[in-house]
C-alpha cells in the first residue's frame, strides 16, 4: 500500500513512519523539511521525502491537488488544524478512493462529565483548538457516512516520550517543576491536585494509525482515542515523578487566584489541561482495531525527562 503521511517528521510520525516502512508499506513523508525525525532509524532510507508548506499551499489551493497526484492508497494527515483545510483535502481525495487518518485530540470533550471518557460522550469542547478538531472529526465521519471518502479519526492524550518536552504535574511546560520534584523543593498545586491528565507515548498514537491502516473496514467512519491505560492525578503524577529522583513530593495546595499570582506565564497552560480533566478510555481501540499500549503514562512521561537529560538513563 502507499501511504501518505503529511506531517511526517513530528512527534507522531517520527515513529510512524518506520512502522508503515517495516509492514511493508511504501510512504512518501510530507513535511516543511525544516527538522530531521525526532529519533534516528534505518526506515527512513526507504522514504521518500517531499517538501510541503502546507499552509501556504491551502491558501493557494493546491495542497490537496498535489497529495492527490502522488496516487495514495491512504493519507495520515497529523496537521490539519481547520474544517475548511480538512474539507481540501477531501475533495480533492474523493475521486482517488484513498483512506484518510486524520489526528484529531481528547481535547474534543471539552471539560469531562464522566471518567473515562468514551469516543461517543456528549462534548462541550472551548477553545479554538479543541472546537476546530471537534468540527473536523464531524465533518470527516460525516462524509464517511455518507458514501463519501473513507475517514477515521485518531485522538491523542498529550502526547510524550523523548525528543520534546513533556506536560508536567502542574499541565505545563515549566521547566522549574521538574526542579522543585528533582529537589524536594515545595511545589504548589492548583486546589486539591485531584484533575486528571492523559499521558501517552508518540509510539502508542503511531501504532493506533498503523493498526487503523491495516483494517481500513473496522476503522472508517469511526474515532478512537489513542492514549495509555491509565490517566495521571497531578498529585499522583508528581509524587511518582518525585521518586524518579529519590525524593518526596512537597505540595502545597493552593487557590488559583494563588496559583496564577505565583507562577505567572505558565499558569494558563495549567488551567487548559487541568480544567478539562481527561481520562479516555481505550475500549474501543482495543476491540475495533486491536490496540494494546505499549507505555503508561509514567513511563512515557519518563523517557521524555531523560531525554531531556535531567535524569541518568
């Protein structure tokens, strides 16, 4: 089979991609040829790599004309952020009768009614990131429905593992969290520490793809969440993350009016993850596709941090 993958070198298809290459599949990676893969593999040999801005091609309308032409039998499509550019590319695949991957997020649910969540709840999604890959996911197993091109959606918790840094306790990227844990140093923490976070190594997410790709008549027309077994509290995220280093967790819960006073820039980014308090469930994956987690929420976090170098490997 050939697959596109647009959006090939970022955290997702870094192991992506050598995963299709490995299952035999022959893949063109699309991506604005700016970075290398987040980790080396021999895989990538066996690629063929194209160039793409895609933004500036949407604007041009000739994105989806030119993923067309290369004569997919599937796309995965990891940066697609608006209806009107999912729509493109629709259209300009229907005639084709590739399969279409497209990523989506947990952050489709908005805050959570129900733990763990399942990929048919009732959302309320805010924010112009969680709305917009709401609309997408509507709109692409609508057009599946339908009779139109066949769509999945896969979506992802925050995704981790080495190469990037990782969402911390606190649901941010404040380096001075993994200070405060490294040194037993007080760490304050929004309310009761109770919200949940959704951890899941860029592996586990390419292998929901991959799994996707190879039964494309389990997958069409249907959302999965691709994400580890279990979700992390922050307290419990940042007493386990303490230990890494041999050290106890000092917390000290405080109101957000304190919180935000304290820890400034980064404290929006707390209340987008923590407000939402996601934890999915992995159900669907498992029995549709076969999924099975590779990393817990811990390890992935974990061999983000080492690759970070503040922990010995």
């Amino acid at each position: 089979m050939h697959v596109v993958v647009i959006g090939a070198t970022g955290h997702i298809g870094s192991y992506l991609v050598p995963r299709l290459v490995r299952a035999g599949h022959r893949v063109s990676a699309l991506s604005r040829g700016t970075r290398e893969p987040y980790h080396p593999d021999p895989a990538w040999r066996q690629v063929e790599a194209l160039v793409a801005d895609r933004e500036a091609e949407d604007a041009a309308g000739t994105f989806g004309a030119r993923v067309a032409a290369l004569e997919p039998d599937a796309v995965v499509d990891l940066v697609c952020f608006t209806v009107d550019s999912a729509r493109r590319l629709v259209e300009a695949l229907r005639p084709t009768g590739a399969f279409l991957a497209h990523c989506g997020t947990i952050w489709v649910h908005g805050p959570a009614a129900a733990s763990p969540l399942r990929e048919d709840d009732p959302r309320e999604p805010f924010g112009e990131y969680g709305t917009q890959k709401a609309a997408i996911e509507e709109f692409l197993l609508a057009e599946t429905r339908s009779g139109g091109l066949r769509c999945t959606v896969v979506h992802p918790g925050h995704i981790s593992g080495p190469g990037w840094p990782v969402i911390t306790p606190l649901g941010n990227l404040d380096p001075d969290v993994w200070r405060r844990l490294s040194t037993g140093a007080e760490l304050l923490v929004p309310g009761l520490g109770l919200e949940t976070m959704h951890h899941v190594h860029a592996d586990d997410v390419a292998q929901v793809f991959d799994l996707a790709l190879a039964d494309p008549a389990a997958a069409a027309g249907e959302s999965f969440h691709a994400v580890s077994d279990r979700a992390l509290t922050v307290r419990g995220f940042a007493r386990a993350a303490a230990g890494w280093w041999g050290r106890q967790a000092q917390l000290r819960h405080v109101s957000w009016e304190k919180f935000r006073a304290a820890t400034g820039e980064h404290a929006e980014a707390s209340w987008e993850h923590l407000s939402r308090s996601h934890s999915a469930s992995t159900a669907k994956a498992r029995e549709l596709l076969g999924y099975a987690p590779g990393f817990t929420s811990l390890q992935a976090a974990r061999a983000a941090v080492e690759a970070m170098g503040l922990l010995p490997g």
